[in-house]
C-alpha cells in the first residue's frame, strides 16, 4: 500500500452508516491499515450517522473496530450533532410540493 502520509486531509464521508457494511474482511483491514498509517501523522475527517457501539456490525470485527475506533478517537475533537437532517427535510418539503 503506498504511504498516505503526504495527503494533507483524508476524508472518509459517512462511515459506519446502517446500510453500508465493509465487503469483505480484507476490505476492513485495509482500510484500518489506512487510518493506523494516518494515527499521528495526519488528519483525517470522518463522518457516521451512526454511534461508536455500533460499528461493529460494519466491521465484522469486535477487536479490529475497537482497534480501529482507539486509532481514531486519540487526540481528537468529537462533534456530534444531534438534529433534524438538512437533506430529509429537503426531500419531503420537494414531495409535499404540488407537481405542475
């Protein structure tokens, strides 16, 4: 795997969502291989729409998400937003609108 060390930002948008599910084993470890070269060396942005204690179900893996989640929970800064979904909204104030 080449170094992820140069990218100044890595993003992973929505991990962990209720419908996504990591393929395959080896899909999960490469991606915690991704996250463990980044531990220190960079920042990584990260989005879920779902609590830590579920991510389980997505990785498989008791012991490579709490490996994963220690990699990525050390000297952070956790938002967590609890709230109505900008995108919800939108999609059912367009269906509620009359068609022409």
């Amino acid at each position: 795997m080449q170094s992820s060390a140069a990218v100044t930002v890595l993003s992973v948008h929505t991990l962990a969502q209720k419908a996504f599910r990591v393929p395959s084993k080896t899909a999960a470890e490469l991606l915690f291989e991704l996250i463990s070269q980044r531990y220190e060396r960079g920042s990584p942005l990260i989005t879920s729409n779902q609590p830590f204690d579920e991510w389980t179900e997505t990785f498989g893996s008791e012991r490579l998400t709490g490996a994963l989640l220690d990699r990525m929970t050390h000297h952070v800064s956790i938002l967590e937003m609890n709230g109505d979904s900008y995108r919800l909204a939108h999609s059912r104030a367009r269906k509620a609108r009359p068609t022409p």
